[in-house]
C-alpha cells in the first residue's frame, strides 16, 4: 500500500482529468471550440512519451557503467511504452486537427500530405522512426550482452539526435501548430487559460505516471520470462 | 601526443589501403556517375527545388556506399591487433577522418557533375560549395558511427540505412532549407543555422568518442 500511492494517485488523476476535462467550462475560440479539450489528451500523451523516452535514455547509460542486464530491460521497456504513447499522441494530434487545420472542402485523408510538413509532426515521425529502428536493431541481435551493448550506445546516440530536432527545429521553422517560433513547443503557459491549467497540469501527470505503471508491469513479466529461459 | 601519432598511423595506413585497392573509391565514383546520368536521363531539366531535393538524396546515397565499408572491411582479428596497438578512441577518430576526408571529395565530385548534366541553378555559387562541404562532413560523421554499430550487429549495410535515416532527417532539412537560400539571390543564408549545423557535428564526434568504447569490446 505504502509503495502503490503513486498508482492511486494516477488513477484518481485520470478520472479527474476525464472528469474535469469533459465537463468543466473552457475558453470558446473560433475554430477550435469544443476540440479545446483535447488538450488534456493530446499534450498528455507527448510528456508521457518524452518522459519514458528520458527514463529509457538513462536506462541506458546505467547499463553502460555496470552491465546489469536488468537495465537493458528497462530501457527496452520504457522504449516500447513510450513508442505507445507516441502513436497515440499522432490519433489524437490527426483527430484534433481534422477538426481544425483541414481544409473543410477537402478530406482529411487528402489534405494529410499538406499537413504532415508541419515541423512537429516531422520531428514526432522521425522520433517514432527512431525507436522503431531501435527496437529492429536490438532484436537483430542473438548474443545477449552484446544486444543489449549495443542497443545501448544505439539509445544513447539517437537520443542525443533527437534532441535538436524535437526541441530546437520546431523553433526555427514556421508552423500552424501553437507553440514554436515565440517560445516552448510544448508548453506555453502564457497561452493556456488558467481555467484549462487546473486540468492540464494534473492531466499530464496523471497520464505520465500511468505510463510509467504499465511499464513496471512489462518489465516485470519480462524479468519472469527472462528467469525462466535461464532454468 | 602518442594518441595523435596513433591517429596518424591509422590514418596513413587507411588512405595506403585506399591507394593500393582503388576498386573502394572507383566504386563510388561509378556510382556517382551512374545515378546522375540515370537522373539526367529521367529528369532533363529539373527545377531548382527539384535539383536540390534530388542533390541532397544522392548525397545521402552516397555517403552510404563510401561510408559502409570502413569498419566491415576490418576483420575479427585485425579488429583485437588494433586493440592492442591503439585505443578506442584513437581508432575511431582516424575512421572519422578518413571518412570525412573521402565524403568531401565525393560531395565535389557529384557537385561538378550535378551541374554538368542538371544544368546550375546556383545563384551564390561559394556559399553553396562551402554548404556542400559542410553538409557531406555531417553525413560522413553520422554514418561512421551507424556504420561501426551496423558492423558490430554483424549486419550488412542495409540497417545503416534502417537506423541512419531518421536520425539524418534534422540535417537534411537545415541543409535544404540552407542550400534554397543560396539558389535564391534574395534569400540570405541565416548563419544560426550553420552554426546550429556546425554544433551538431561537433555532438556527434564527441558522442563517437564516448560510446565507441563500449562498442568495440567483445
């Protein structure tokens, strides 16, 4: 009980969120409107997915200084988790913005190709890109300890990557998507109505640490079978 | 001191192999040709914007080609006799020498038939020739290192290209976006960028120099 608060607190933050979220009032700006509130969902999924990709990143080097094979899982874990959170950040993100970016006299399915130029869409497909390369490159590998060395240094480069280009390029390029050129892609608290912060913040920690909860669990399934195939 | 002179050795002795066994380089350099004059052949006169798309996807082709031999070629055996006369570090930075050192004459030479053939939509004809250089350096960069993990993952070049490409993207577009400013004489070339491009290649030998230690030991 006393180490499961954490699991608690996120399930009580989400059925706040979806609570809160759907029925609270919000700010009614042209275009947007009621899809205002996919902003608890959408923004969620992308701090949960960079904070899994960062507890995988130093996963990673955790394993490099003491070759505990243990971290190896992990980082592989918090990788496929966070690849979840990712794709479900782009649903979200291709729902939200049918509703608002695409050309009303066109279909969203034709206009997709206009729309996926977007600098941060570009930077979130190449993030997707890179880990899906990561997951090929590890299981490519037979030989346990040099899977897991070498998926290492693999995580290690490719994050250190993927840093300018989701958090550096947004900024240079001109977008539709808010947040970018004027400050943070993500979060720019001067832009939120403090009303949708009260959910917002919860929000995303709530989804964080939902993220987090599935991981231990696959990471302790994988640890069994791990055990297992040694006896 | 010793590291440099390590450095230099192994330099000498990849450029001695390059010099003894040309099929490496003729290798490229046909393919070089090869791809240009097939896309001369599709595309007689493309626009500006075309030409610097296809520019830079033939650069990135290759740097694949010339980039991918460089730790494959180094058997098992020879791998633990450098091991015993060098360090890590001293064995990859040679490799990224010469790789940059092969990726910058490639980049020329496909400049030079880039606009034989394609015609030369350049306006600011330095500034661009310095952004090749620029550009074929990063892409040599990166994909010596892809190419030490392809070839510890005893796989062949086609995952260079699995893992190379998405981590490349963020270049390629600064790159672009760099190289239309300088077919355009009212576009300047925002110098942030090229610092920004600058900064990112300095990551990456630095990253090299951390990580290939790890990879090297078997």
């Amino acid at each position: 009980m006393r180490r499961s608060w954490w699991k608690i607190a996120s399930a009580l933050l989400l059925i706040y969120t979806f609570v809160c979220g759907l029925l609270l009032d919000v700010p009614h700006l042209p275009a947007l409107e009621e899809t205002i509130r996919n902003l608890y969902f959408h923004v969620g999924m992308w701090f949960c997915m960079m904070t899994l990709f960062i507890i995988s990143l130093v996963n990673s080097i955790r394993y490099l200084r003491n070759f505990n094979l243990k971290y190896d899982i992990y980082a592989r874990q918090y990788a496929t988790v966070g690849i979840i959170f990712g794709l479900l950040g782009y649903f979200t993100g291709a729902i939200w913005m049918s509703y608002t970016w695409a050309d009303p006299n066109n279909p969203s399915f034709q206009s997709f190709s206009a729309v996926a130029r977007e600098p941060k869409l570009i930077g979130t497909a190449i993030a997707l890109l890179i880990y899906f390369a990561y997951l090929i490159l590890r299981d490519s590998i037979t030989d346990i300890d040099k899977r897991a060395r070498i998926s290492a240094v693999y995580n290690i480069f490719a994050f250190a990557m993927l840093f300018p280009t989701i958090w550096i390029v947004p900024r240079l390029l001109p977008s539709l998507h808010p947040g970018g050129q004027s400050g943070n892609p993500a979060l720019d608290t001067r832009d939120i109505d403090p009303r949708m912060l009260m959910v917002f913040y919860p929000a995303v920690v709530g989804w964080t640490l939902l993220g987090v909860w599935i991981t231990t669990l696959k990471i302790r399934i994988n640890i069994l079978k791990e055990k297992k195939m040694m006896q | 001191m010793r590291s440099l002179n390590h450095i230099y050795t192994l330099l000498k002795k990849d450029l001695l192999l390059e010099l003894r066994q040309q099929y490496n380089f003729y290798g490229v350099l046909l393919y070089i040709v090869a791809t240009t004059f097939v896309l001369y052949l599709a595309i007689e006169e493309p626009e500006p914007k075309v030409w610097n798309g296809l520019f830079w996807i033939i650069q990135l082709f290759i740097c694949i080609n010339a980039v991918a031999k460089s730790f494959l070629q180094e058997s098992r055996h020879r791998m633990l006799y450098f091991y015993s006369i060098a360090g890590p570090r001293d064995f990859v930075l040679s490799k990224l020498l010469f790789n940059s050192l092969l990726m910058l004459i490639m980049s020329l030479l496909s400049l030079v038939l880039f606009i034989l053939f394609l015609r030369n939509p350049i306006q600011k004809t330095g500034a661009f020739i310095g952004l090749v250089l620029l550009g074929g350096w990063s892409l040599s960069l990166v994909f010596t290192f892809l190419a030490a993990i392809a070839a510890k993952a005893q796989q062949n070049a086609a995952i260079m290209a699995i893992l190379g490409f998405p981590l490349i993207i963020p270049q390629l577009l600064l790159l672009m976006r760099l190289s239309n400013a300088a077919f355009d004489p009212s576009l300047a070339i925002p110098a942030d960028t090229i610092l920004l491009l600058i900064a990112l290649d300095l990551m990456v030998i630095l990253l090299a120099v951390i990580l290939f230690p790890f990879l090297w030991k078997d």
